[in-house]
C-alpha cells in the first residue's frame, strides 16, 4: 500500500481558534529530516511508505509534516530502542 497523502486547506493548517502558525505547527522536509536526524530522502521514503503521516500545502503541494507526529514518532523509536532486547552472540 502506498502512503496516503492528505491534502488540506489553509484553514485546517491553522486549526480553530488557535494562534500558533503553519511554521510553529508543520515542517517541510528538510526541517523534518533535521529534527529527526536522517536525510531528507529518507522522510520522503518513509512518508511514501505510510511510517509518517504527510500533508501538502494547497499553495505550493510541498510535503508537510505536523510536529507533535514526528515528536510522537521520536518517542516510539526511543521507546523501542530502549525496551528491545539486546541479542546473544
């Protein structure tokens, strides 16, 4: 299966009633992939892929990505590398 991409309005970047802005609440690629340490490349894969949920931009169709799912997405990586067993030799 093929990620989904969601396409939204401006009005639903912005969310109701709050002050926060599309830059405080969504990162384009580069920003993403520096927040969570990998190559860009990589979080188009993975956004391809259906690991991290992506937006496009109604003016520009860039790729977007919501901060509190890459915050989410940090922690289950960190949850999983600390929980997982280390493997006998």
């Amino acid at each position: 299966m093929i990620g989904k991409v969601w396409f939204v309005s401006v009005k639903a970047l912005l969310g109701r009633g709050t002050a926060m802005s599309i830059r405080e609440k969504y990162m384009k690629v580069r920003e993403a992939a520096e927040f969570l340490g990998i190559a860009p490349n990589t979080v188009r894969s993975w956004g391809a892929a259906g690991k991290l949920r992506e937006f496009r931009s109604p003016a520009n169709g860039y790729r977007l990505y919501k901060r509190e799912d890459l915050e989410k997405f940090l922690r289950q990586i960190e949850m999983t590398a600390t929980h997982t067993p280390k493997r006998k030799r």
